[in-house]
C-alpha cells in the first residue's frame, strides 16, 4: 500500500512537471515570436519614420537657405548688370544701391564695394574704411576671379568680424572688375539657429573642409564633421543619416543635406535619447505589458496543473471509494444471501419441533395423563415450545424478508413500517446491550418512492451505530418519524441516542468513506459514508448533532410528492 501510494504521487508529480512544461512551450513561444516580430517591425518602421521626419526637415531648411542665397545672389548680379563704367560715378551707384537693399531687406546687406582686377577695391560703400583695400591675395578675390560669380566662406577679413561675401563680374568696356556684398553674418545666422526639434534638436552649417560656417554651442567632433562633408555620400541621397557617438559616449543622430548654390552642407544633430523618447516610452509599456504576460503564464502555468492533478487525485481517490463500496456491497449481498440460506435451513427444524410439540400436545389430551403430578410441567413445557418456535420463526421471517431485499428497486415505501420492522429486527441485541428503543411515528406520514431495501439500510446502520456507542453501558434510544416543517414536502427520521457522543473535531469528518473510531477490526469506516451517498441519491439529506457526555441526533430528511401525502392524510389538502 506504501508503494502504490509512493509511485501514485511520483506519477502525479510527473504528470503534473509534463502539463506545466506543455503550458510554458505553447504559452512562452507563441507569444515571444508575436512580440520579437512585432517589436522588431515597429521599432524599424518608427525609425524610419523618425529618419523621413527628420530628412523631411532638413530638407526643407535646406531649401530655406538655398533661396536666401539665391535671392541675394540674384540681387547683386541685377545690380552687375546695372552698372555702366563710363555713365555712372561708382561710389554714387554704391550708396544708392545700398539703400534700396538696406530699404527692401533691413541688415542683410552690410556694404557693397566695386574691386579691379588687380584686387584693388576702388569704390565702397558701407560702415567701414575700406576704401583702396587690398584683396591681392584674398581667397575669395581668387576664386571669384575664375567665375561669372562666387559665394565665400564665412571669415573674419580685414573688419575682423565673422561675414562672407558675394561676389559677381562685371564687364565693362573691355576692363573687368568684381561687384562684391557683404551678407550680415547675424541676419543669416539667425535663420540656421532657429531650426530646433525636440530638446536637444539643433542645426549647423559647414563647408566641404568640415568648418563651421554658423555660430553653435554644440560640441562636435572634428573627426565626425569631416566624415559629413565627403560629397561622395550625396550623389544618390539628398540627405544622409547617420548615429555616431562623441568622445564622452553620447549617442546623436546626424542629418545632413548639400546645399545647391554653394559647397556647405546643412547639418542637423539631436540626442539620440530625445530622438527616440516617444518609441522608448512605447518599449517600456510593451516591455511592462510582456513581463505582466510572462508572469500570469508562469502563474497558470504552475498553478493550473497542480489544480488538474489534484482534481484527478480526487477522482482517483473518488474511484477507488466507489470500486471499495462495491466490493462492501458485494459481501454484504454474500451475507445477505447467506443469512437467507441460514434461516432457510433453521426454519425448516423450527416448523417440525412446533408440529411435533402440538403432536405431543394432542397425544397427551387422548392420554389419560391429567392425573399425573407433572401434567402442568408438561402442559408449561409445550407451550413454552410453540411460543418459542414462532418467535424463532418470525425472527427468521423479518431476517429472510431484510435479506431478499438487496436490490434497489423503487416502490412506494410508508416509513413507519421500514421503522417499524427495523426495530424488531434489531430488539435482541438491543436487549442484549442493555439498550430501550422508544418510537414516536406520526400518523399521516405519506408514501415516499424510494427503494425499500436502501431505506432499511440507512435505518439498520443508525440504530446499529447508537447501539455500539453505548458500549454494553445501556441507554435508550428514541426514533421519531414526522412530517418536516422546516424543509417542506419532506419527512424527516431523527434517531438520538444518550450514548458518549462524538467529539467536535470529528463531527466533519464522520460521513468521509474509511473514517472510523471504532477498533480495528470492528469498523469499516463506510457505513455512514454509504448511508450518505444513499440519502444523496433520494434527493434528500442527513445531519448530525452531538456533544461529549449528552449523545447524538441523527436527523434524515427524504422529499415526497405532494399528492402523496394528500392521498394518505386529507387534512394536509389546501
């Protein structure tokens, strides 16, 4: 028995390792695909959303610039074509061009001067003293000589202040000489500084050698400027896009795109952290929302399997109840057979000594015996004989009746009698343990369809119990049958005894199949639990009351029809 109930839970814990196991494979794997695949595709369609945005952006402030210059661009080669050598005094055109532009565009044009072609400007006009100045070997006077027109670097020059020119040629009676512009450094510096997404969002301009051509507070790697300005990225992309990392290990995202008119590349930077914020924010909740989902797996996944086995546990051990009951059953069916066989055969011995005493009796009459002194021990001595004999005879007929009565065939039942024949059944040994049984059946008790042998049953296991309670200490037993006023239709049977009671702790367990206070050997533990499953299956129910040194009450509840009672008492008639 130890075994089997060793290799019983050894199967259960591998049953239930099994089920846990199925559950995490189909749960976990399942779901972690769907959330790798679905994490993996929103990230990359946010980044690339974000890159477009971005792209988009410095796409459009790149444009922005590109007609700023142009629309300069286009003022001062209108102005180039205005201007005649020989007609016009340079220095009056100067100031009056000068104004219209200072008039149409405020601070954007800082000065105009006309410069020959040895470098030499001879005419100015603007807020400096830079008449005759010398731009020989000026960077911008060398590149603007080779071209229709030129736009610089921003540089300091001769003022020391940050500017950068435009520059365009003029021909004129056969001389050449160069129409040159200041553009306002602050005036066009304002317009890449206002260009600013998120928090850390901000753009610069460079030209091809990686030098800054605006004013920024942003710190940028050398290295990274010049890895930008390869014009060799920007053949088939109008924007680049790229993550790199400075030298303190901060991670930004660099946008930049060529300008059309001039060789600067507008650049925007931001952190990537900034960047990124919204779609981290929407990780962390996917994140949140995975881990919620592995725990509730985790939590089914070794909650549920232990349910499952422990409710095949139960059934098990429900099974095994059942197949022990049946086999309880089937001896006590063997007993009941036997016990019928048993009373057979004494009932035949039984009949023969009643006739032979009435034999005797009669004889003794013909006999002229009346004379002899023992005439009445004789007369006492057969009577005692055919007394004897009926009682053995009905006692053999009540024992034959119970034990015929096995089956549970459903017929109209009155409970007094079931009572009634029980109690006569079980008068011996109530006798013999010094115990009263006392009656109090109510008249009127309708007819219950139940099966009559079950019923006795239930009743013989009762008064069977109350008997062995009382330990040969004597007591009374009082059965009382009634129609309930509490659960309606029903009647109820009490059977209380005045024995030693049953012990508190024990009360709930009493009806649980094997549970028994008796000795081993005296007891099986299924009486009550069988007794139970019986009232059960009538529809009814049955309770117990008791306490330590006062007795126990068993009450049993069994529905009727309602017109059965109707039929037996018509008092109880609406």
């Amino acid at each position: 028995m130890t075994q089997s109930l060793t290799e019983r839970n050894a199967f259960y814990q591998v049953l239930t390792r099994k089920i846990t196991i199925l559950i995490l494979v189909v749960s976990f794997i399942p779901m972690m695909v769907t959330t790798g695949i679905i994490f993996y595709r929103f990230n990359r369609t946010y980044t690339d959303k974000i890159a477009a945005h971005i792209s988009e952006l410095v796409q459009k402030h790149t444009q922005n610039i590109d007609t700023f210059l142009l629309e300069k661009l286009g003022n001062i080669r209108y102005l180039a074509r205005r201007f005649d050598n020989g007609q016009t005094v340079p220095k009056d055109f100067l100031r009056l061009q000068l104004e219209v532009l200072k008039t149409e565009y405020k601070d954007v044009f800082t000065d105009l001067g006309l410069v020959d072609q040895n470098g030499v400007q001879f005419a100015y006009e603007g807020p400096f003293r830079l008449e005759k100045a010398d731009y020989s070997g000026a960077q911008w006077f060398i590149k603007a000589k080779a071209k229709d027109f030129y736009i610089s670097d921003v540089f300091a020059g001769l003022r020391g202040h940050p500017h950068f020119i435009i520059a365009v040629k003029i021909q004129s009676k056969g001389s050449e000489c160069l129409l040159r512009a200041t553009i306002n450094f602050t005036a066009f510096n304002s317009l890449v500084e206002n260009i600013h997404i998120g928090k850390t969002g901000m753009a610069f301009i460079m030209n091809s050698q990686g030098q800054l051509q605006t004013q920024t507070d942003l710190r940028i790697d050398p290295s990274i400027m010049a890895s930008m300005a390869n014009r060799e990225g920007y053949k088939h992309h109008k924007t680049m896009f790229a993550r790199k990392q400075d030298p303190t290990g901060k991670n930004y995202l660099y946008v930049s795109s060529m300008l059309e008119n001039i060789d600067w590349l507008m650049v925007y930077r931001q952190d990537v952290k900034d960047a990124f914020h919204d779609l981290w924010k929407t990780q962390v909740l996917a994140l949140g929302l995975f881990i919620i989902g592995c725990i509730a797996i985790l939590s089914v996944a070794f909650t549920l399997p232990r349910n499952i086995v422990a409710h095949i546990a139960r059934s098990d051990k429900k099974s095994e109840v059942m197949n022990k009951q049946v086999v309880e059953s089937g001896k006590l069916a063997t007993i009941g057979e036997l016990a019928a066989g048993i009373a057979h055969e004494i009932n035949n011995p039984v009949a023969i000594m009643v006739e032979e005493a009435g034999w005797i009796e009669d004889l003794l009459e013909d006999e002229d015996l009346k004379e002899s002194k023992n005439w009445d021990e004789f007369k006492r001595a057969l009577s005692q004989i055919n007394t004897q004999g009926r009682r053995c005879k009905e006692i053999t007929h009540k024992l034959l009746s119970f034990a015929r009565k096995t089956d549970s065939t459903v017929n109209d039942v009155q409970v007094n009698d079931a009572i009634t024949e029980m109690v006569s059944l079980t008068a011996q040994m109530a006798k013999y343990n010094n115990v009263t049984i006392e009656t109090d059946l109510n008249q009127g008790i309708p007819y219950i369809r139940i099966s009559p042998s079950e019923l006795q049953q239930v009743i013989l296991n009762l008064i069977n119990n109350a008997i062995d309670a009382m330990e040969k200490n004597g007591g009374i037993i009082k059965i009382e049958a009634k129609v309930s006023k509490l659960e309606k239709n029903h009647v109820v049977i009490s059977i209380q005894d005045d024995g030693p009671g049953i012990p508190k702790d024990n009360l709930n367990r009493i009806f649980d199949p094997f549970f028994t206070t008796k000795a081993v050997g005296k007891g099986t533990g299924l009486g009550l639990s069988i007794c139970y499953g019986i009232i059960q299956k009538m529809g009814g129910k049955i309770d117990v009351q008791s306490q330590v040194g006062t007795g126990s009450r068993f009450r049993i509840w069994i529905p009727f029809q309602k017109d059965k009672i109707e039929q037996t008492n018509p008092l109880f008639k609406d």
